[in-house]
C-alpha cells in the first residue's frame, strides 16, 4: 500500500449537525471508522487532504489514531450536492491480508470494428480482492470487435489475486450498429406533395 496514504485522524468528542459545521468551518472532515466487531469510533480528519486521498475509488487509509495506526477503507462519502463538499466519510476497519468486497469500475480501451459502437452496460464489477492491493479499474479492450460482439463479466480479465463475485453471465460490453437517424426527407417530399396538389386543383378551376 502507498505511504502517501498515512493522515492524521482526531478523535471527535463533540457531535450534532452544530459541531459538525464548526468541524467543517475549520477544514475538518467528521468520520466515524467501524468493523471486525469494534466499537464504532468517531473522527475528525484533515479535509483537503483527505479529499486528495478518496479521488479515486475505494480509497485505503493508513489512519494515525493517537499514535496507533489503523487502516481503513473508505465505504461512503457524503457530500453536499451544490458545493461539493465532503460532509461526512464512513470508514470500515480493515487488516493486512484479509479479503474484502468491493465494487470496482470498468475501463474501456480500444476501438471496435468500423461503424460500431460499443456500450458499457456495466460500470463496476463486484471482485473479491486483497485488503491492501484494491485495483482502480479492470481494463476490457474492444479492439476491433464487430457488430455483435458481447463481453460478460465471466470473459473479463482480472488483476492478480481478483475473484468474480458478480454473475459470471452479467453484461459488461455490447458491440452494436448505431441506428440510422431520419433526416426529415419522408416529411420534405410529402411537403412538396401537397404544394402540388392545390396548384393542380387551381389549374382545374382555371379550366
């Protein structure tokens, strides 16, 4: 696991939605760090920091707790909707070595056969993975498939150590013709269809 990943917990006495704006107000991130049978324990950590840290999917800290370390993977970020900003993390307690499940997103590379696109029906997989070694992605590469072309999660490359905990038969990539869009031509001619039609019935008159 990165070193980068250590930061500096404090251990939050003081709770409510009051405390927590004036944890917030002083660049301070309430989190409360739980599992493997502990008592629930309530944070403060560093917020840009932090922010820095859980940019990318299940993020790992190295929490240093009153001198302890203890790692911990970030389960939930809450943030305010308008301002983006972090307002609380929950933190589930993990071990060296031990297994966890997480869901982990798919990356997709390479381009499909000419005049195809392919949709990635599935943006995450559910894997098995090592505590201290969680992959930010799973690569599937369309390189040249054509119209047709299905990749189930079961078919998916995964990083050393990775176990499938989704359905093995779950789409992830579908390789299809995109359907061809009416310009209007149809509604044009038909336009042009009735402009004749009280031409011919003037002439008639004319008749």
């Amino acid at each position: 696991m990165d070193e980068d990943n250590k930061i500096e917990a404090g251990v939050r006495e003081s709770f409510g939605k009051g405390a927590a704006r004036k944890l917030r107000a002083a660049g301070k991130v309430p989190a409360v760090l739980y599992g493997h049978g502990t008592d629930p324990k309530h944070l403060t950590l560093p917020a840009h920091e932090t922010g820095l840290l859980i940019r990318k999917a299940n993020a790992v800290l190295d929490l240093q707790i009153e001198g302890k370390s203890q790692l911990a993977l970030v389960k939930d970020v809450q943030k305010d909707p308008v301002r983006q900003i972090i307002e609380h993390l929950d933190l589930i307690v993990i071990k060296r070595g031990e297994k966890v499940q997480v869901e982990v997103p798919v990356h997709v590379e390479g381009e499909p056969a000419a005049g195809t696109i392919a949709d990635l029906d599935a943006h995450t997989l559910l894997l098995e993975v090592e505590a201290t070694h969680i992959p930010e992605n799973v690569v599937v590469s369309v390189e040249g498939l054509e119209e047709g072309a299905q990749i189930h999660a079961g078919a998916v490359e995964l990083p050393k150590g990775a176990t499938l905990v989704s359905d093995a038969e779950t789409l992830v990539v579908n390789v299809h013709t995109p359907q061809k869009v009416d310009l209007g031509e149809e509604p044009a001619a038909e336009e042009a269809a009735e402009a004749e039609a009280p031409a011919e019935e003037s002439a008639e008159s004319a008749e």
